[in-house]
C-alpha cells in the first residue's frame, strides 16, 4: 500500500524554497565535524542536527542565509540557483546597461528589479561576480528597515560580505564597484538590445524555472515510494559523492580575467586541504569528502590522493577526520581556479614492515609499520 506521508513528504521536498541535501552536510557524514554555521547564522532557531538530518523546523522563514554560509551546498535556494541569476541578470544587464536587487520583503514590486530572499542571502562569490561586470547593479535596501526585520543579521552579512568582495578585488586589481547602494528602485532605460519577444522568453524561462523543475516531480515520487523500504536505511548511509562543481561563477570570472591576474595570489577567503605529515593512506577522506572532491588513485605500488580544486570548499573536513592529522587548511591561489586538472595531495608507496612485514603505505620511506611502532618493538625508528 502506497504511503500518503511518503507522498506528501516528496512532493514539499521539492516545492519548498530551501532544499537540504543530507548527503552533503559535513556534520551528517561525520560526528568529528565541527561545522555549525547554519545554526549559528540562523536568526530564528529554524535549524537543528539531529539523528543524522539536517531538520528545517516551524520557525524558518526561508530567508536562505544558512544556504549562503554552507560550505558544501548541503543548504540551498532551489529556484533561482545563484547560477541562473548571475546569468539572467548579465543577459538584462546587456539589454539595459542597469539592473536592481532587493530583497523579497521590499514592497516595491517592479519587473526592473530582481528580488532575492534576503540580500544575506547572496554569497561572496555571487557578489564577487556581479560587481565587476561592466554596468550598474543598484543594491535596493535601507539599512534602518533591515534591522527591524525578522532577519536583522542579514544586512550584516551582506555588507560583510560586500567588504571581502573589495578586498578581493583590491588584492587581485579587478576593476569593481558596479554593485551601488540606493534607497529606492532607480528608473532603468531599456536599450533595444534585446527586442521585446526575446527578452519576454528570457523573462519567462527564469520565472519559471521552478514549474519546470516540479514537472519531474511524479517520477521522483514514484521512485521514492516504491523504493521506500530500504530508502531510509540507504540515505543514511557514507557513500563517496561524486565531483560537484562548487564555484562555477568564480571560476568563470577569474578565467576571464586571468591575463590580468597573477596565478600565485593567495584567495584568503576560500581554504583547500595541504599536507603537513604523513599521510597512511587510511582513505577516511576521501570516503568522506561532501563533494567528491579527494579521489583515490592507484597504480602498482605507486599510491595517490588527488584534489580536485573546482569541487573543493574548504569546509575541513578532510582534516578533522584525519586520524593522523596529517591534513591542515591553506588559502587557494588564483591558478586552483583556472587550472582544472587535479593536483596530488598525497604521493606514497607500498612498503613492508622489517618486523612483522605487513604492507605499509605511507607518502615516506618507514621501516616499521605503526602496529609495531606502538608495541615498542620499533622504537618510533624512521629512515
């Protein structure tokens, strides 16, 4: 017998603008994971971890500032993804040399203006990205109103995140400040670029990417519920995720402007995995990895970790379930967003223990394995 819950539990799955992918929170894949910048941002209490899920409870309000803090994407605004604003907005921007962004709550509606849940809303990237394209990008909000919302942190977090924006930009000499602060909607003179059929359908296609994304619904369905006896027991289970692409808007801005940039400038802001010890080749990485982005590689003897930069978040991870502590966070640099081919984190070999000759494998030369090494019989010795 079909279960309605199931049903029901399916179908506001995918129609809720906040969607939560479990696989993804670095706090489900492991319980040494010390992240917990959702609940922290989270002016509601809307969030709680618990027997491993990530729950959005009655007091959300969807204001999606915990999507713009998670690391992983394991929280995010499902219609529009970032993506397809940045792009809609490029595409309108070509058209009227002028484009404006407020928050839903603004009372101001308009169709020359983009509204967001909340502009804490917008991430570093996406920020990054829209103020360094060639035409106006009026910011609608009055600070005074925002501070008296439901979400009062979340115009801190965008001006905090307009500040790293500027400070990027002054590191890399990017040409910014098209992002302006006004009070009210700014009248936008539409330039003839675009004749009114074609921007109509570009217009339609973003407003209604959600209708689109709901008429694949029936199939998920179905497919949850007939797989709904062992559905629950598999979703909690560890499994490898396969690479996700994570910084899309930034790899493309930086590759534009890569002529201009020097490769070795340190992105303070965005952290990769860099070893520090001897890595022992236990692979609790890379199975855990939220976003597939450490990948075992093994050819005869030869044994290694690979980073795939364009995937890696720098949530951390990788480091607190190193059980050696081999793992620490360092600041990417420009080339680990234009080069796309992953680099090795780890080299090692096969060895033997001298003693008990079990296979050791481990990125140095050692001459006991750490069996041994904690029994005593060989003294710590490396060579």
């Amino acid at each position: 017998m079909l279960k309605f819950e199931s049903i029901i539990d399916a179908v506001t799955s995918r129609m809720g603008a906040i969607f939560v992918s479990q696989q993804r929170c670095s706090r489900i894949r492991s319980p040494l994971s010390k992240c917990s910048k959702c609940i922290d941002i989270c002016p509601t209490n809307g969030i709680d971890i618990k027997n491993t899920q990530v729950n959005l409870n009655d007091n959300c309000v969807e204001c999606g500032l915990c999507a713009s803090v998670c690391p992983n994407g394991a929280i995010s605004i499902q219609e529009p993804t970032e993506l397809n604003l940045y792009n809609y907005i490029v595409e309108r921007g070509k058209a009227n040399n002028k484009v404006a962004l407020t928050c839903r709550k603004n009372g101001n509606i308009s169709n020359d203006i983009f509204r967001v849940p909340c502009l804490g809303s917008l991430t570093l990237e996406f920020l990054l990205g829209i103020d360094i394209l060639p035409f106006e990008v009026n910011s609608v909000f009055s600070e005074e109103i925002c501070k008296k919302c439901d979400v009062d942190n979340g115009i801190n977090c965008y001006l905090s995140n307009m500040e790293k924006v500027r400070k990027i930009e002054r590191t890399l000499n990017l040409e910014g400040n098209s992002i302006k602060y006004v009070k009210t909607i700014p009248k936008i003179k539409k330039n003839k670029i675009l004749n009114d059929k074609e921007f109509d359908d570009e217009r339609r296609e973003f407003l209604f990417s959600a209708f689109k994304s709901l008429k694949k619904l029936p199939s998920f369905a179905i497919k949850y519920i007939l797989g709904s006896n062992g559905e629950e027991k598999k979703s909690r289970e560890i499994a490898p995720n396969p690479t996700i692409s994570k910084y899309p808007i930034l790899t493309k801005v930086l590759n534009e402007e890569k002529n201009k940039l020097a490769s070795n400038v340190e992105m303070m802001d965005y952290l990769k995995p860099s070893l520090k010890g001897v890595c022992n080749f236990c692979r609790a990485c890379v199975i855990l990895c939220p976003m597939g982005a450490l990948k075992y590689k093994e050819e005869g003897d030869k044994l290694d970790i690979l980073l795939i930069n364009e995937a890696c978040t720098g949530c951390g991870l990788c480091a607190e379930v190193c059980y050696y502590k081999s793992l620490e966070l360092k600041p990417k640099k420009v080339d680990d967003f234009i080069l796309m081919e992953p680099k090795i984190l780890a080299s090692g070999t096969k060895q033997k223990c001298s003693i008990c000759k079990q296979i050791i494998t481990a990125s140095e030369t050692t001459e006991f394995c750490l069996s041994c090494i904690k029994s005593g019989k060989g003294h710590g010795r490396q060579i």
